[in-house]
C-alpha cells in the first residue's frame, strides 16, 4: 500500500520536495554545502533504484518494437540536436550558459519521464524498457554533439576525466549492481526480499535527489537571474517544439497512441538530475554558471510536465 500510496501522489510529492529545499538552500549556507556534497551519491542511489525495476533479463520481448526504437532514437539523437543547435545559438557569445544549456537539452531524461509518461497516457512501459539504451547513447553522443555545437571550445571547457568517472559512477556501476541483482534473485530468496525492498524507493529516491539538486544550487540561481534571463526564452522554446518534433517522428514510424506519446514525453523531457555533475565538474571559471543553468531548465520543466499531462495527449492522437 505505501508503494501504491507513493505512486499515485509522486507528482506532489516532488514539489514539496522542490519547495523545502529551495527554502532551505536560500535561508542556510551549510544545507546548501551539505546538499552538494550529498548530489552524487543520491544520484547513483536513484540510478540503481531506477534499473531495479527494469527486468533486463528479459528486455528482449520489449525491444521487440522496432518502430517504437526508431521513433526514439530519431526523434532524440537526430531531431532534438538539430533542435537544440538552432535555439542555444543566441547564446553563443556566454561560455558558461552555452555549456550549461547543452549538456541539459542534449540527454533525454531516464527517470521520472517514465511517470510522466504514464500520467500522460503513453506507454511507460516502452520508455522504462529503453532506458538502458537511452543512456548508452547519450553518453556516447554527448562529447560528439559538444564538439560539432562548441566547435575549437570544447577542448577549454569539457575535460574526458569528469564525463567518464560520471558515467562509471553513475551509470555502469548501478546498471552492473541492478544486473547483478536480477541474476541473484534468481537463485536467493534473500536476494529477492532485497529487491521486492527496493521496488518502493525510486519516488523517495527522486525527491532525494531533486531535494540536494535543488538545495544546493538554488542560491546561486536566485543571485544570477538576470545573467541566466536569456535561457528562459530557450528553454520555454524547447518546451514548446519538442514535443511536435516527437510526435512527427512518431508519425513517420507510424506507430499507435500510446506509443507515440511516449516518443513525445521522452523527447520533452531532459536528463537535468544525471548531467548536474557533469557541469559541477567544469573548469571553475563557467562551472558554477553552467549548473545554475542546468538547474534553472530543471524548474521550467518541471511546470512544463504539468502542461505536457494535458498538452501531449491532446497532440498526439490516433496516429
């Protein structure tokens, strides 16, 4: 009952959650040093609550879906950097909110797209199920896409060292864990106990993370407002185009509703909550900048999910 009691209210849940850590973070500089410190271990602890509820041992059946993989990937690793090219250009004369601003519309979010896709009446199931795919191919794609939009720039603001310990830290080694874990249950009943355990922590794990994602930076958001200002028109453009650039891709694999709107959730949604420490790790000159602007995209977004519940339905019909 409690995990079907965290479920239904996550989406409230989140924002208290957002509330109390943007209070904390701009009333007490000790909460905001303690949350940044706590950003990477709650992270991975989510990552691997997240990959526990993905049966990878029998992902087979769910990619099964051919035009479902292809709508994805089209729509986010070839229409969506097109996409994002075009808007961050006005940025181009700031470094930091270049930067910052990349590495957040760039990789498709792998966490709670998948409620919001299920509140939105798409197929969450396809979505939970590509995950593993999703962040491979971001992480992969990154540094290439980085390299065509900052050109000569990238070698002076992207180091290899922080991008590969991230994707260790927070990828490879949960994924590996999560795996390991299927394969043990198999033969452990305490192994399973420990699983059936987790299966009710990805919505405390998410309010975790948005709690010292959000308490740690939310200071410096509010002190750079008017530099962060020119973000705001790019990402409420985002908001606005991603989803139709899902849907057409949808359209061109001609695939059902449900299925369509999951291209559409994934391709709106950002991975703000995973890139954080990526920014965090830039040289210190555009770092600080840089997060604040993933962080300010992570607040549009979070009010633009609540227009896409209504929103991307409504778009994506019968196709």
């Amino acid at each position: 009952m409690l995990r079907d009691w965290l479920e239904h209210n996550q989406i409230g849940l989140y924002f208290v959650a957002v509330a109390i850590a943007a209070a904390a973070g701009l009333t007490s500089e000790d909460m905001a040093d303690l949350a940044a410190m706590a950003i990477t271990p709650a992270i991975a602890v989510l990552m691997y609550a997240m990959f526990m509820q993905i049966p990878f041992l029998e992902l087979q059946q769910a990619f099964a879906n051919r035009r479902f993989v292809g709508a994805l990937l089209l729509a986010n690793f070839v229409l969506v950097p097109l996409l994002v090219w075009l808007l961050t250009l006005p940025l181009s004369t700031n470094k930091a909110l270049l930067v910052g601003a990349l590495l957040v519309l760039l990789t498709p979010c792998i966490d709670y797209v998948v409620v919001f896709t299920h509140l939105g009446k798409g197929d969450s199931r396809l979505v939970l199920a590509a995950t593993p795919l999703l962040l491979l191919l971001q992480l992969l794609m990154l540094p290439v896409y980085l390299k065509l939009m900052l050109g000569t720039q990238v070698d002076t603001v992207i180091a290899i060292r922080p991008f590969a310990e991230a994707f260790l830290l927070l990828i490879v080694a949960p994924l590996g864990l999560a795996v390991a874990t299927e394969l043990s249950a198999r033969r452990s009943a305490a192994v399973r106990i420990w699983s059936a355990g987790w299966a009710w922590l990805p919505v405390p794990a998410m309010a975790v993370v948005l709690v010292t994602v959000i308490g740690s930076q939310i200071a410096a958001v509010a002190q750079q407002l008017e530099v962060l200002a020119p973000l705001l028109p790019v990402y409420a453009a985002f908001m606005l185009l991603a989803p139709a650039l899902g849907a057409f891709s949808a359209r061109l694999f001609r695939l059902a509703a449900p299925a369509a709107r999951a291209v559409a959730f994934s391709t709106s949604t950002r991975n703000s909550l995973v890139v954080l420490p990526l920014a965090l790790a830039l040289p210190e000159p555009i770092s600080g900048l840089a997060a604040a602007a993933v962080i300010t995209q992570t607040l549009v977004e979070l009010v633009g999910e609540l227009i896409y519940l209504r929103a991307i339905p409504a778009l994506v019909r019968g196709i």
